[in-house]
C-alpha cells in the first residue's frame, strides 16, 4: 500500500532500539547530568559551568520532545497499520 502525507509526516520510521536510547539519552541529558553538573559547580558559580549546563539541559528537553511525538499512536497510522 502506498504512503500518504500523514503517514510520512506522522510516522518517524525509526526502530524500537533508537525510541529506547533516546529515552536514556534524554532522562540523563535533560535530568541527572544538570543536576550534577550543578551541585559541583555551585561552589564555583562559574557562569560557563552553568551556562553548558543549561545547553546541555535544552539539548536533553529536544530529545524528550522528539521522543513524545515519535512514541505516540496516531489515528492514521494505527489504521494503515491494520489496513496493511
């Protein structure tokens, strides 16, 4: 069966593997590694330290983004899926 504009705009095609990485990838980029990233360098307050954590943390948010579209059942796609 042939694609469609919402099959090809809604549907990521990735693998189930890259969906579980990038779940890993987005709760350390996002979460755990600011955190840390803050509780050492609060002793210093350096603004660079700070500042890449921030960029850090933006980067992790894009990837939960991502992930939350990509990990979700649109219509069309759950009916092509039976159709096909």
């Amino acid at each position: 069966m042939g694609g469609s504009f919402n099959t090809r705009e809604f549907f990521h095609g990735k693998a189930p593997h890259v969906l579980k990485n990038v779940k890993w990838a987005f709760l350390v980029l996002a979460f755990a590694a600011p955190l840390v990233m803050l509780a050492v360098g609060a002793g210093s307050a350096s603004a660079a330290w700070f500042g890449l954590a921030f960029a850090i943390q933006y980067v992790g948010l894009l990837a939960e983004r991502w992930f939350f579209f990509a990990q979700a059942n649109h219509p069309q796609n759950l009916y092509y899926q039976t159709v096909s």
